[in-house]
C-alpha cells in the first residue's frame, strides 16, 4: 500500500491565510503537459524571491515533478547572455517558465470595537444627602493586522516563448499569519489550478476529475464496476460514484 504523506508546513497554511485566483490557458496548449519548470519570482527583494522560488519547488517536489529555482541556475550575482541561458535551459531539459510578480502587497489594520460600562454606586452621608460616584471602564478596543498581496502569474512555453497560461490572485492573511503564510497559500493555490487546468499530472498521487469541475487528489484504494474508493491527503476515505467522474489518473503503485 502507498502511504500518503503530507508536508508539515503545508497544514500551517490552512486556517492562515487563503487564496483566490482567476486563471486561463490558451486554447492552442490543450494538450500540453509541464514536465520540468524553471521558476522565475520578479522580485526586488532576495528572501521573498528566494521564499516564492523555494516554495514552488517543495510543493511540485511533492508531486515527483522536476521544478528548479530561478537563482540556482542564473544566480543574481552574474551578469548572463542571453545564448547562455537559453543553452542552460535546454541542458536542463527546461519545457517550460513560470514567473510570477507581486502587483500589491500590504497589511490590513483592523480596530476592534470598544464597549463602555457605567457603574453609579451611592451613599447617604451624616447630613442626610444622598452623594453617587460614577466610574466609568472601557473593555475591547486594540487592533490586529492581516497581510495581503496581489500576484500575477504566468507560463511560458521555453522553445517559442509564448505565453501558456495567465493567473491573477489574491491572497490573505488572518491577524496570526505571516507574508510567509500569504505567499505560501498563493503557491499551493497556483499547483492547484495548473492541476485543474490540466498543465500537470501528479506521479506520486492518484487524481480524479469529477463532471462538476472539482479535482481530487489522494490515493484510489479500490474500483469497482460503480464507483471507487478514494482516500484524500487527509487520510479521509469516501466512495465516488463512476457516474459523477470525468477522468481518472493513476501513479505507478
């Protein structure tokens, strides 16, 4: 039986930030299917380049395709020819570019509410007037600050130059994620729909195309003449009947 394993730092993105994309694939690349990417972050600053770059690796890594960082094969200290690159990505055996470009990024302050609460107390004093006293508290209040960005995506065939798929997305944070966490949910979202969009086929799991557009990916432990037996990356085992699945892809067990 092939045990599923899923990556540790992968979980932390879930309940901290979240991503919504929009992307489109040219109709002329129907068919066409990555099998080794060079990973290009147009960024300024080096950790987040380096971070974006990383995280796609780790993340294809997981799913047995060949992805290698921009900085590793061109490193940002040399000054490189265009016939030089163009050589070192054909003896690496490169199909294809993505590169991605932060639009916006920020940090959203959020100011909680404050309530007020009024407490009178009194006394009668010696002379016989009553005498009151208010205090007044304050509960609530503070802020908190969620991180966002804006990233622009897109694939580019490495033999003609043409542009195979576009995405934009929309990442964010809750108050306890990181740019990290944002960044990280916007790579996870990008693999994601280059699965959907049929760019890329997993070698380490089994995937199944429902009718209704959803993508599923795990391990298929049994098919029958109506449905199948799917278990996700969660570990979480659940029956899927033949009629609602469009197209089914096995790994190599």
């Amino acid at each position: 039986m092939k045990r599923l394993y899923l990556l540790l730092f992968s979980l932390s993105f879930i309940g901290c930030a979240s991503t919504s994309i929009t992307s489109f694939k040219d109709p002329a690349y129907r068919d066409k299917l990555l099998t080794k990417i060079l990973i290009y972050v147009a960024e300024d600053d080096l950790k987040t380049r380096f971070d974006l770059e990383q995280e796609f690796v780790s993340i294809l890594s997981e799913h047995g395709i060949p992805a290698i960082e921009s900085y590793k094969l061109f490193p940002p200290t040399r000054e490189l020819k265009e016939e030089v690159m163009q050589d070192s990505i054909i003896s690496n055996g490169i199909d294809a570019y993505l590169v991605a470009s932060i639009k916006n990024s920020g940090v959203e302050t959020i100011r909680l509410p404050t309530t007020t609460i009024s407490k009178t107390k009194g006394n009668i004093n010696t002379f016989g007037d009553f005498e009151s006293k208010t205090e007044t508290t304050e509960t609530g209040g503070g802020t908190f600050k969620k991180p966002w960005a804006n990233i622009y995506t897109k694939i580019l065939d490495a033999e003609t130059g043409n542009t195979v798929w576009i995405a934009d997305a929309s990442s964010g944070g809750s108050a306890f994620a990181s740019f990290r966490d944002v960044y990280g949910s916007y790579c996870e979202e990008v693999v994601s729909n280059l699965f959907k969009d049929r760019l890329l086929i997993s070698k380490t799991y089994d995937m199944i195309y429902l009718k209704d557009g959803k993508l599923l990916i795990g391990e298929i432990k049994t098919i029958n003449d109506d449905r199948v037996l799917f278990m996700d990356r969660l570990e979480i085992t659940r029956w899927i009947e033949k009629e609602d699945i469009e197209t089914i892809f096995e790994t190599n067990k």
